[in-house]
C-alpha cells in the first residue's frame, strides 16, 4: 500500500497519454431511468467475449462491471484488456479476421482511430435497440446512430476543460481566471519557477485538447452546429473567425508565458509533475483525470474548470460520452445475446452509478446527487445545457483533429502560422 | 551435409593454363566436388517467395487504393502518388528521409573507420575500447533513444552541462532546426560501433608487409592509407555504406522515441509517416503508397551505391 501513490501516478500517466491515440482516456458509466428489460436475465445461459481499452495495465473498471455482471448473473465474461496505443487496429484486425469479441469497447463517432461508425458503415457492428438509443444524450446522435440505427450504447459523460489545482492556486495566491484577460493577467503574475499551465507540448493531441477546450467559447457557444454546417461546406476553418480566434488565443497564451518552461518540448510527465507538485496550477487533460490526480496526490484539491472565455462572454465547455459500446454483428447468436442482455445490464442506474464512479465520470444522464466534487465547478454549466459534444468525435477523419495539433504545436514552435494551420485542417477534413 | 565425388582424373587449374583446355571446361561444367542439389532449395525458395515477395507485392496493390483499412476500396490509381508529391510536409518527409540517410552515411563510415584506424594494431588497450564503442550496438534503439531524450529534456543533464557553463538552456527536440540534428547524433551514436567493427575485419586483411614495403620506400601516412589501405578494405567499405545507407533509408525507432515526427513535422521520415498515415489515420492506401515509394527509393540508392564503390579493378 506504500506504493499506491507513485502507482496512481503512474498510472495517471498512462492515461493522461492516451488522446495520442485519438481522444479520452477516462470513462465512466451513465444512468438510464430506461434500462432493465433485461437486467441480467437468467435467459441469458451464453457467456460471451468483452474487448476493452485498459490504459493503466493495472485494474480496469471495466473488469469490475464484468466481474459484477458474472456475479449478479452467473454468466461468464472473458475478458481482455488491450493497450490504448494499439487498439483501434487490434480491434479492426480482429474484426477482419473474424476473431473479434462480441462486445467491444469504441470511441464514439468517426473522428478517431477507435471510433466505431466507421465499423457500423462497413457491416461489424449490430444495431441495438431502443434501451440503447434512449441513453444517448441529446446532439449526440450522430456519433452513435447511423441511417436510423443506433450501433452503440454510450457510457457516461465527461467533460473537457481545464484541470485546476485549487490548493496550488490558493497557496500561489491566484484565482480561477473569470476571463481571458484575466487569464493573462494571472500568467504574467503568477510566481516564480511556476506556470498557470503545464503543457505536453511535444504530444500534438494535448495541444489539440487545448484547443479544443479553447474552442468551446470561440466557435461552439455560439454555434453548436459548426461541425454540420463543416460537413456542408457552408464554413471553413480557414475563414472562421471563431477559429482565428482559438489559434490567436493560443500564440498569446504562449508569448505571456502561461506554459511551463520549456512546454513545446514538454511530455505528459510535465503535466503529472506540474500539477502534483504545484509547479503549475491547471491543464488540459479530460475532466476524470482530475479524479485520479486527487486519488494519488492525498491533500491535493482538483477541479474542473471551463477555460475563460472571451471578456464579455458567458462560459461554455464540452461534455459527451469518451466510450461507447458495441456488439460484433458476426457474433454468435447466442453469445450476441448474451452482449446485448449485458448492455441492458449496464444500462441500469444502479450498475452505472457504479462505474461512474469508478472511472470518475457523470452520468449519462447528467449531473445528479452522485457528482463527483471535481465537477462541482462545471455543475451549473451541465445542469443548464451549456456544453456540446467534444468536436472532434464527430469530425469525419482522425486526419483533421491530427492536422489541427500539429498545427498548434507548430505556433507554439515558431514554425507556421494560423492561416496555414487551419488551411491544413480543412484540406484533412476534405480528404 | 551431403557431398558427391566424381570420379576421374582431378585437374586443376595449372594443368588447364598449360594447354589442357577442353578437359578444364569439361571439368568446370561438372565439378569434382558437388554440395547437393539446386532443386533442394525449391521449398525454402518458395517460402521466401510466398511469404516475402508476394505478400510485399499484394501490399504494394494497396497503394493504388483508397482503403481505409476496413471495408471496400476503389481503385485510384495514381492519385496516392500525387497526393505525395503535391503535400508539401510529404516532401518535407522525404528530404528528412534523405539528409537523415546520407548524413549517417557520411558520419558512421568516417567515425567508424577513424576509431577503427586508431583501435587497429598499436594502442595497447584497444580490445576494451573496442568493447566500449561497440556496446551500444547491442542495445535496443528504441533503448538508447529514451536515454538519449532524457539527457535532451529541457530539464535533462546536456540542458545541465549549459547552464553550468553560463549558456541559456535550449528545448533540443522541440527546436526544428536542432530536431533532426539530434536524431542523427542518436543514430550515429549507437550503429558507429558496428561501421568500426566492419572496418577492423577489412583492416586485419592488409597485409602488413606491404605497408611496411610502401613506408620504407618513403610513402608518407596519407599515401600509405590512399593506396593501399583503402583499396584494401574497399568490400568493407562497400558492405559498410551499404547498411547504413538502408538503415538510414528506413530509420524509425530513433524518432519515433524521440520526437514522435516532432515538433509539427519537422523531424517525419517516409517510415514514420507510413506508420502514421497508415495505423494511427487509417488511411492503408496511403500508407501503403508511401511505403511503395520508400522502398523504390532505398532500391535506387543501393544499386547507385554499389555501383559508386564496386572493385573496378577486377574488371580492368
């Protein structure tokens, strides 16, 4: 037990390094006031097969659901946990050959390389029914429902905006930034050998995190729909002047010395250092890594925070599903059964109060009694609806949220602009 | 090991150079002496053909694409081609490919024929040095290059050494004009051992006699090592440029560990874009144009860079 802190960090670490292989790393379980038409029917006599992503290597709460299922119902789970840098293409692979689970675990939409719509286009993945399709928050269709049918159930809900050391800031004397003016004030004021944010600046996908989390005032709070209107080809990246801004709020981020020393070279090391030491006091990792920094740093106060919006404006963040779940459609019939009786299963609020708190998520169905004190800064935001899905799930290509990171890290670097850095955004998205 | 011995008057060459020249070819299109049968090696050849060149040549059909890794694909044909040329940060990839290619040409064969020189005969505790520069050879690159992103890190101990000398600290592979700098100096760092190793067995085979001959007819150092020394060991040098030219050609571990194709681009190789176009954006076909692309290259390379250092001599 000596050793559980360094463990926690280590394995923060490890999560915090899976948005390089394209999104979030933490999940959890939502609440449905629809599931139970199942509910672990003793009809269910098959076992059946359950592929996961298991970042840490260590204990995976999706193990503890199986393991609960099999004991609430007797039916056998086998398991197996796959490492986050390689699972999409172990999934596919498998999927080819024939040898994939008959449940599995995806991103949700198209925009990563774990993403399951693309699965569901091509004939893998079975379509669900409607206990499935209720969990699915509002805006958030298209990333699980393709012409009609829904090919995946979501899991939870987390939220993407900053991770804010409170202790760190208090002891520094610096408050949560009301906007971004003050934001940059507090960069400037901040103390010496410390930063308002670490960043892993030589990981393109957490400078993209950034800039997503960035993005929410920017481009998403008032237009929500920019994604479809995207699809259309009514706007662009290049010619939005919400993006504009998201890139611009980057440079100058960066020339007031809001990162670490040393950030462009940074890895995800300076950001579970920075904030577990309190050498900096917020960054850019999904919201439920703010639940496992809290766990290994004992004393420490994490929260989550949106990032400042512009002075003037009202704040807005992004929240939707990091998981969702999906049945083989070549499966055996049986053992299909079994999968989609399990998903039901799940489904339930109380078995998904349970895994929502173990992977530090919210519920699916948004904030409750349950939230996680983490979360109770963005409480207000959740209740009231002031967030959207997180772009890129929805973006049509891992190419496009690729582009715009490496874009990002090549402001941070000196090496491009923001005109050719959206430009290249759009000609990936148009790929 | 199974031989056959026929039977027959055994003539060798000195009796064919003396005029015995229709037994001698009679002798060469059936030899004493044979070591199986050509037919014995059918398996094992059409294994390698199989397994080797025909899975290559069906992912070389990919390149012609537009598959996603899942699912169907149509034909485009040439169009993964011009997306290459006409992609700028592609291009930029193969000029990394290439400066990281000949660059540790140049620095392995020089360095590794420098110490091989120096460690040849004379200094007395050349077997442990021997040792010492050959060392990082037996470790995993990918090894050697987190060590090395360690001493690199903005915090790490190089940063350290500056610092200490009253010089700023530099983000050494977040820099883009220090980046792939950096990963030659890696690359060079861990295979020079193995150009030294090269070269020492080229160098044991110069007879010494001739240099001594060569010296006291008053060939001066650079004389000596210009004409005999070097024709000496031109198969090394051969064998030696040949490797590094490929393996420079094909160099991934180093940077994906230390820069991951960073920063924004400045460090990617064709290999690494492979791996990126290919498994981390599931674009296949691509990936696989690329990867068509490269090995035309290094096929190219190679046959140049025999023909540059053949024997001519033997052909003279």
């Amino acid at each position: 037990m000596t050793q559980r802190g360094p463990w926690r960090l280590r394995r923060v670490s490890v999560l915090l390094a899976a948005p390089a292989v394209g999104a979030l790393t933490l999940t959890g379980c939502g609440g449905s006031e629809s599931g139970g038409e199942a509910g672990g029917s003793a009809a269910a006599a098959d076992g059946f097969t359950f592929t996961f992503e298991n970042a840490s290597g260590g204990e995976s709460p999706w193990q503890l659901l199986a393991d609960e299922y099999t004991a609430a119902t007797g039916v056998e789970i086998e398991t197996q946990g796959l490492p986050p840098d390689s699972y999409g293409l172990t999934v596919r692979t498998q999927l080819q050959g024939g040898n994939a689970s008959d449940l599995m675990m995806f991103s949700p939409g198209a925009g990563n390389s774990n993403a399951v719509m693309p699965l569901a286009e091509a004939g893998y993945i079975e379509p669900l029914g409607e206990s499935s399709t209720e969990l699915i928050p509002e805006g958030n269709e298209d990333l699980f429902v393709l012409d009609g049918k829904t090919y995946a159930q979501p899991t939870d809900l987390v939220p993407v905006g900053m991770v804010w050391n409170a202790g760190a800031a208090t002891e520094a004397g610096v408050e949560v930034p009301g906007d971004f003016d003050a934001m940059i004030e507090a960069c400037k004021a901040v103390g010496e050998g410390k930063s308002l944010f670490a960043l892993a600046g030589s990981v393109p996908q957490n400078a993209g995190l950034m800039t997503m989390s960035i993005s929410a005032t920017r481009v998403y709070a008032e237009d929500p729909d920019w994604n479809s209107k995207r699809a259309e080809g009514s706007v662009s990246f290049a010619d939005s002047k919400g993006w504009q801004d998201t890139l611009q709020t980057v440079v100058d981020m960066n020339e007031a010395g809001c990162f670490q020393d040393g950030a462009a070279g940074g890895g995800f090391d300076a950001i579970t250092q920075g904030l577990t030491q309190g050498s900096a006091l917020g960054a850019f990792v999904p919201g439920a890594a703010a639940t496992e920094l809290a766990k290994a740093t004992p004393g420490a106060k994490f929260e989550v925070e949106p990032f400042p919006a512009p002075t003037g404006a009202d704040p807005y963040m992004f929240a939707s599903p990091n998981y969702a779940l999906a049945v083989n459609a070549k499966a055996e019939p049986g053992a299909k059964q079994a999968a989609i009786d399990f998903l039901a299963w799940a489904a339930q609020p109380e078995n998904s109060r349970t895994f929502t708190e173990l992977q530090g998520g919210v519920a699916i169905t948004g904030p409750d009694e349950n939230l996680a004190p983490v979360y109770a800064p963005v409480a207000d935001l959740l209740e009231a609806g002031d967030y959207s899905p997180l772009p890129l799930l929805s973006w049509p290509n891992p190419g496009v949220y690729d582009a715009l990171s490496t874009g990002v890290q090549g402001l941070l670097t000196g090496q491009g602009d923001i005109p050719s850095a959206l430009a290249a955004v759009d000609a990936a998205w148009d790929q | 090991m199974t031989a056959t011995i026929r039977k027959g008057p055994v003539v060798g060459e000195g009796s064919s150079a003396a005029g015995g020249g229709a037994v001698s070819r009679s002798r060469r299109a059936r030899p004493l002496i044979t070591y199986g049968r050509w037919w014995w090696a059918l398996p094992a050849i059409a294994m390698v053909a199989l397994v080797h060149y025909a899975a290559t040549a069906g992912g070389a059909v990919y390149a012609f694409t537009d598959w996603t890794g899942i699912g169907d694909f149509d034909f485009i044909g040439l169009d993964n081609f011009r997306r290459i040329f006409d992609d700028p940060k592609l291009i930029g990839s193969l000029k990394n490919t290439l400066f990281l290619a000949f660059g540790f040409l140049v620095l392995t064969n020089v360095v590794g024929l420098c110490l091989a020189l120096a460690l040849n005969r004379t200094l007395k505790s050349r077997y442990l040095l021997r040792v010492l520069f050959f060392m990082p050879v037996v470790l995993s690159p990918l090894a050697v290059s987190y060590v090395w992103k360690f001493i690199f890190d903005f915090k790490g101990p190089l940063n350290g050494v500056l610092g200490w000398v009253g010089m700023e600290p530099r983000t050494w592979l977040a820099d883009p004009t220090l980046a792939l700098w950096a990963v030659l100096l890696v690359m060079a760092w861990q295979t020079t051992g193995m150009v030294m190793v090269i070269f020492l067995a080229g160098l044991a085979t110069v007879p010494i006699e001739i240099e001594e001959a060569a010296a006291i007819d008053g060939a001066g150092t650079w004389r000596r090592f210009r004409h005999i020394t070097i024709p000496s060991i031109r198969p090394s040098i051969a064998i030696a440029s040949t490797l590094m030219l490929i393996q420079g050609l094909r160099v991934f571990d180093q940077v994906m560990a230390l820069t991951g194709g960073g920063p924004a681009g400045a460090t990617e190789t064709l290999a690494t874009q492979v791996y990126k176009q290919t498994f981390a954006l599931s674009n296949f076909g691509f990936g696989a144009a690329l990867a068509l692309l490269l090995t035309l290259i290094m096929l190219v390379f190679s046959v140049l860079q025999q023909v540059a250092t053949r024997d001519r001599s033997q052909g003279a």
